[in-house]
C-alpha cells in the first residue's frame, strides 16, 4: 500500500522540504515527489501544513503507561509501555534496566527477546558495573565488580538483547570494555567516579558515549575536569543529556552543546510509579524521587526535551530535532531510524509551529491526533 503526505514542510535530517509530497510504500519512506506528479491511487493524509520530521529516538527510558520495566519485566507491561512510549512520538527506544537481581535480569532478557514490536530496540543496561560512590538512585548492594567471566556469561544470559551498557571506567579494565564492543554493544561512561585521566583511558579503550552528562559522576573541578572535562576534550566521544531543566540547568546545555556541537543528544531517562522492587518512585509535579526525595528520573517525553532545548537552552530548532533523532540513531548505528530517506523506515512524526504533537506514523501507519 502506498500512502501520501502532502500539505506540509519535511525536516529530513540533513534539510528542509517544501513543496513536495512525501510518498511511502508499506512500512518505508519512497521519497519526495512533485504534488502535480503524485500517484492517484495513493492514500492521502493532509498534515494540515505541520512539520513532519523523523520519529524520536530515545536511548533511556525505563517505563511508562503506568509500568515500570525493572519491576514488571514482562510482555504486558513492556505492551503498555511501547504504546505509551510511542504516544508522545518516540518510534524507537532502548529500554534502560538499571542495576538489578539476576532474576530480572534473565525476565527482562527473554521478554525483549521475545518481542517483535519495531519500536522497543533492545536494553540499556545501566549498570550493574558502576561506583558506588556516583550509584545516584541506584541500589547499592546490587553494584559488581566486572570481571571477563561474569560479563561473559551476562553476554550469553542477554542473547544480544543488550544495545547499550553504562559502566564506570574507572571500574573496567580495556579487557572489559573490548568484551562489549565485540558484541557490537555501544559502551557508556556513567555513574562513575572517574578522574579525568581514567575517563580519558576509557575512551581510548573503546567507550563511545557518556550517560546523562554532568548527572551521577564526578563534577568539573579546575584541578581534576573529571568525567564532563574528558569527553568535552574527546574529538569523538559523545554525550547523553537530560534537557528538563531539574537534572541539568539549562544553561548547562547550552555550554555543553557549544562544545560539543553534534557529540551531544538528548534522552528521557523517565521513570514511572512505582511501589516495589528495587526501584520505588514517587511523582512529583516536575520529576520522580526516591521515598528519601533523591531524585531518580525525569517526567519527560523526548518531544519535550527537544522544545526545551529550543525555547530554553536556545539551541537551534534543527538541531534540536537532530539530537533526538539523527545522533542517537547514528550512536547505535541504528540503520533507517532517525532520518527521513529513501528506503529507510516509515516511523515520523508531525508537529506544529510550536513543536506540539499532531501525528505518528509508525511503520507507515498513520495516526492523527484528533
């Protein structure tokens, strides 16, 4: 089946598109064609002169629609959870799994494995290989030390379910780090307590990205720059960050986009109620806390740290869409996410002048906000 987008402007990624229709067939994007050269037989959805841009991209969200994974790692809650998810326009995500028991670890590993929905791309382990001195809201005796043999046979339990891992460098040797980026595993810096050269170190030996920067790790100090100080240095390492005003002051976006231009992107890392296990948060009207009042996760969608960053931390519009969109998808080397070109997957969104949501397309199915 082919279907038609017409009466609106289209952010690619890489550029602007006016006067043009965007053509899909099935569940991929054709390509753009003149309005007067249209297929007849295609079905029409008038955008009703809205932007239409990549479906949003979030590499950290541990629940959602009233589910929190690590508490329920099953397929019903991870079903409630996607359809959440993907309301507020995010068509692909890594579910965040922080430090936890064996027992959920193994349920998560088989749900996700399990599951075909094309929007959940796999586990965010965050942890369990972190300090305990940046542990933030993590549980503290369920922190490890890594080591080849429990990592390896961690690897063989998640059977490629695994996309992201945070660890603390400073906790990981080079041998570590290679036993995930040989499972193709895209390794974080994060709730760590690493000085500048440990972190440093880490990047060389493999690490590509750091977790929800300036959050959980060592702060810049003009004798040790810490963890924020390497990767602001690094000319390839990249950077997670929370744009909700709360977890990051937003004037801190602003100085770390400066710096780091396209290494930066943002995610969620939103959390959802919860009353057992591990991890128990209480909604606040801005945030989640622990039952202490330790912050523990953010009360975000990606479209919203995308506005925020606009009219707040006074990144470009484009650009702000790219650090949801095209920079986490290309982090995780997520082919056809993130970007609107030919042959890559149908999963957009549309929005209006103020970046409020007015449609999703996923898989080439569209549904209009009413």
């Amino acid at each position: 089946m082919r279907t038609l987008l017409h009466n609106a402007r289209f952010f690619t990624g890489t550029e602007l598109v006016e006067d043009k229709v965007l053509l899909i067939n099935g569940d991929r994007i054709e390509w753009f064609a003149d309005p007067v050269a249209a297929p007849a037989d295609a079905d029409r959805t008038d955008c009703q002169g809205g932007l239409v841009i990549p479906g949003l991209i979030d590499l950290q969200i541990a629940g959602g629609g009233g589910y929190l994974f690590s508490s329920n790692p099953d397929p019903e809650a991870l079903a409630g959870i996607t359809e959440s998810i993907i309301s507020t326009g995010t068509t692909g995500f890594l579910l965040a799994l922080p430090t936890n028991t064996e027992e959920v670890y193994h349920a998560a590993f088989r749900t996700v494995s399990e599951c075909r929905h094309s929007a959940v791309m796999g586990l965010h382990m965050e942890g369990p290989f972190i300090s305990h001195a940046r542990r933030g809201a993590h549980a503290p005796e369920l922190i490890r030390k890594p080591a080849a043999d429990n990592l390896a046979a961690l690897l063989a339990q998640a059977a490629g379910t695994i996309k992201m891992m945070t660890v603390a460098p400073e906790e990981c040797s080079p041998e570590v780090i290679r036993l995930l980026t040989d499972q193709g595993i895209t390794v974080a810096a994060g709730h760590s307590n690493a000085t500048f050269r440990q972190a440093s170190a880490g990047f060389e030996a493999g690490i590509e990205t750091v977790t929800h920067l300036f959050n959980a790790m060592t702060p810049m100090h003009h004798r040790d720059p810490g963890l924020p100080g390497a990767v602001f240095l690094s000319d390839r390492a990249c950077a997670s960050i929370i744009a909700d005003g709360i977890h990051v002051d937003y004037s801190m976006v602003a100085i770390a986009k400066k710096i780091m231009k396209e290494r930066l992107f943002l995610v969620s890392d939103a959390v959802e109620v919860n009353e057992r296990g591990a991890y128990r948060h209480v909604r606040q009207d801005d945030r989640f806390t622990l039952p202490d009042g330790t912050l523990s996760g953010a009360k975000l969608s990606m479209l919203d740290a995308v506005r925020n960053s606009i009219n707040y931390a006074g990144i470009e519009k484009f650009e702000a869409i790219r650090m949801a969109t095209l920079y986490p998808a290309r982090l995780v080397k997520a082919a056809g996410r993130g970007i609107i070109a030919p042959g890559a997957r149908a999963d957009l969104v549309i929005v209006d002048s103020e970046m409020r949501l007015k449609g999703i397309c996923l898989n080439g199915i569209i549904r209009l906000k009413q």
